[in-house]
C-alpha cells in the first residue's frame, strides 16, 4: 500500500523536476521591483557562459530567509536597511558590498486628471483628498515617502490623508484605480503604470538617497561565480540594461 | 522571458496534486483516529493539525524555513543526505501539503463521525482487526467525505502563497507557482499577465471546490 502511494506521489512530481540544468547556477535574491531589469540583464550575462537563477520577493522577506539559512548566492535589496540586517547577522562576504543603482521618489496621479506640479507644496492642496504610500512602518518606499514630506515641512499637513498600503504596488494601484488622488512612489514603477502619470519627479538633491546595494552572501559555495556575476552587474553592458528600464546606476 | 501560462499551471497543478497524495494516507488515518479513538494527547493533536488554518501563512513558512534550512535540525540532517528542500518544488509540496491538512482531516474526520457505530462494532464481535474494520467497512462508507476533503486540500494548496514564497522563493521556472506568478506580475506592474494566471487560478479553484461540494451533498444525502 505504502510502496504504491510513493510510486503515486514520484509518478505525478517528477516531470515538476524535470528541465533542472546539469552545471548548478547561482542564485540571486533580489528585489521584486528588479524583475524585469535583472531578467534582462541575465539573458546578456547568460551569453558570457554563466547561469543564474533568481528569487524575486519584497527585500524583507528575502533578507529574513538569508538570515535563516536559505541557500542564495548573492543578495540585491531595494533598500540598505534589508542589507544591514543581513550585514548585521554576519551574512555579507567582507568587502562585497556595493551601491548598485539608484532610484528616485515621483509623485503620481489618476491620467485622467494629469498634473503637473511646480513643486511639491501643490500636493497639500485640498484637491487630494487621499494621498497612497507604502506603510511607513514597513515598506522602504514609504519610509522614504515620509522622510521627504518631513523634509519638506508637509507631513503634518498632509498626514491625515494619508493611506498607508501593503507595498509600493498597491499605493500605485490605488491612483490607478482612482481610490486615491495621488501616490508617492519610485519613479519606475509609474514608468510602466498604464492609469497613472507622473505630477512631480522627486530631484535627486533633495530627495532621500535611495539605492540598491548588491552583495555577496558569505555562506555561497561558489564564490568566484557569484564574484563574477557582480562584476558583470556593474559593466557597461548591465548599466545600459538597468537605464533601459529607467534605472540610474550608482557606480 | 516570459514564462508560458501552461507550464506555471502545469506546475502548480502538479505540486498541488502531489502535495494532496502526501497527506492522504496520515491524514485520512488520523481522521479516523480523532473521529474514533480516545488516546492521550487527542485534543492536544486536533489543535496542532488545525493550526495551519489559522496561522497566518508567513509564520507557517518562517517555520518550515527554519527548520529546513541548512541551519536547521531538520536541515542539517537532510544536506548529509545530500537532499534540498529550501527553494526547490519540494519546499512548495511541503508548503502546500501542511496547509491542505488541516482541511482534509477536519473533511473526512466529519464523514467517520456520520459511518453508523454499530457496523464497525459488530465487526470487531466477530473478530476483525481495526485495520482490517477501518478498510472494509470505515473507509469506504466514508469515501465521499475523504475525496471531498482531498480535493478541497487540493484546492487550498493550489492557491498557497504565503508558506510558499518564504520556503521556496519566486524562482522563475523552479519554484514558480500560479499564487506566486500572479504575486511577481502584480509587483512589476504586469496587470494583464496576473489577470490572466488570475483567471487560470480561479478556474481550476472554482471546478475543484464544485465537485467537493456535490461529494459532500451526495454523502449527506
């Protein structure tokens, strides 16, 4: 009976099994908002002879599975803070952390009722009644959403209109959908927004600093490959790549 | 690169349908267990098999991930066997099995609980065995509730995102299933692709719920 159950199970799992390559490729954890870019950029790294495979998941999540012994390779956050926490637990291979790319806030709207603003103060007027960011407690982008306003002397009067959301996507989801009147979020993501339009791009010298930094995770059995795949992230061919999908590198 | 439709829910269905025969056999006796027997650490069991249904899923797969990662117990154990679990299809079986169970056992323990006392009774006069009592008269009195149990795991386990993703990761044709592509669109703005795995998802959830449905009709009937 018991044989005949496990034949089942193996008849039915193995074609899932199937189509693994025989050379083990790295893996790279990295940020979900990366997907496509790092898609790409692995297709072109893919020419040079070197595999990857990826895990894309919101940076916390990826960090925390880091930090309890997931087997990755090498570690792409879309913020410092998901880094130094793997930093923190001893995880990050000495002298491989670098500034990968970089990222600006943007302040979207609903396109049919496009903005553009002058400056940022125009997002305190009573026309936006509910304004979207990624949960400050949480979400980066929401963190760094807040940091701005408090910079530029707006949170507490606009802080009652605030709605915090679940990721970065939902706070755009939410002007697509009309929900909310305008959303702060990166730049990229409104890039490919298709209800959504860009009112305000956050300059970049008075905007937080917002970067990706990549590292090499120090448990990796195979260091000179993920070594390799870094470099390869930092050559020209990768940044042309990354600006592509309106991404700014920082090195 | 795209992945096609077809192999993400090839996939899924295959680690659903997997995970469901996993589960059946401990969980169809343990059904009859918590249906039929008094033993010491009955309620303690119940609980611990009805967790998953209320944990939040993460916390399920933060757990999985401990222990099986390299620097779990469970996990160390297994890499001297030379075997992977974290971020391979394994880990989403085992993600999908432990959040189907508790809907399987709950199902078919119901339909031991509505198989008449008396037959197994006389049987057991005459001198069967419990094994032999549980596969001739138990089991197949009580079928309609153990398939409708397992296809309503199967259809908790295609839908499993939470476990998932922590244990096995959004690895692009490794671990990649219907949930977790739909997760990975929605992230990257790619509306029209989630709608459509969306649509797949709920298409397959909506025909597997509707035969549990009839079978737990039929049983009651």
């Amino acid at each position: 009976m018991l044989h005949r159950w496990l034949a089942l199970c193996v008849a039915v799992l193995l074609p899932a099994a199937q189509g693994v390559p025989l050379v083990k490729p790295i893996t790279v954890s990295a940020a979900v908002s990366l997907t496509d870019a790092l898609t790409a950029v692995a297709e072109a790294y893919a020419k040079t002879g070197g595999t990857v495979r990826f895990n894309f998941a919101a940076s916390n999540v990826l960090a925390r599975q880091i930090v309890s012994g997931a087997p990755a390779d090498v570690f792409i956050s879309a913020d410092e803070a998901q880094m130094d926490v793997v930093a923190a637990a001893g995880l990050v291979q000495d002298g491989s952390r670098v500034a990968l790319l970089r990222n600006q806030l943007a302040v979207a709207v609903p396109n049919d009722r496009p903005r553009t603003f002058h400056s940022i103060r125009e997002i305190a007027e009573p026309a936006f009644k509910r304004i979207a960011i990624g949960d400050p407690a949480a979400v980066p982008a929401g963190v760094y959403a807040k940091q701005y306003l408090e910079k530029e002397g707006l949170w507490t009067a606009v802080e009652p209109r605030i709605v915090p959301t679940g990721s970065v996507r939902a706070a755009l989801a939410a002007v697509e959908s009309g929900a909310a009147d305008a959303a702060i979020v990166y730049r990229t993501d409104v890039r490919v927004a298709l209800k959504a339009t860009v009112a305000w791009i956050v300059p970049a010298d008075r905007g937080p600093r917002i970067v990706y930094p990549a590292a090499i995770v120090k448990t990796t059995a195979s260091a000179s490959e993920a070594n390799r795949f870094v470099n390869f992230l930092r050559s020209g061919e990768a940044a042309r790549i990354f600006q592509r999908f309106g991404f700014a590198t920082a090195f | 690169m795209i992945e096609p439709v077809w192999r993400i829910t090839w996939f899924t269905i295959a680690c659903a349908a997997g995970a469901t025969l996993l589960i059946l056999p401990p969980g169809v006796v343990l059904a009859w267990l918590l249906a039929r027997r008094k033993f010491p650490g009955r309620g303690l069991v119940e609980t611990f098999v009805s967790l998953p249904l209320v944990m939040p899923p993460v916390a399920t797969g933060l757990i999985l991930l401990m222990l099986l990662s390299r620097r779990g117990r469970v996990g160390a154990l297994l890499e001297r066997l030379g075997i992977e679990v974290v971020f391979t299809w394994k880990a989403v079986v085992l993600a999908m099995a432990i959040m189907g169970l508790p809907l399987l056992v709950r199902t078919a323990r119901a339909g031991f609980e509505q198989v008449n006392v008396r037959y197994e009774r006389v049987a057991a006069t005459l001198g069967a065995p419990p094994a032999r009592i549980f596969l001739t008269i138990s089991l197949p009195l009580a079928w309609p509730s153990v398939l409708a149990g397992a296809v309503l795991a199967f259809a908790r386990a295609l839908g499993e995102f939470g476990a998932t993703i922590i244990v096995a990761g959004n690895i692009p044709g490794a671990t990649r299933t219907l949930a977790v592509a739909i997760y990975g669109y929605a992230e990257t703005g790619q509306d029209s692709q989630a709608f459509a795995l969306l649509l797949v998802s709920v298409s397959i959830a909506f025909v597997a719920l509707w035969t549990a449905n009839r079978l737990v009709e039929r049983s009651t009937a």
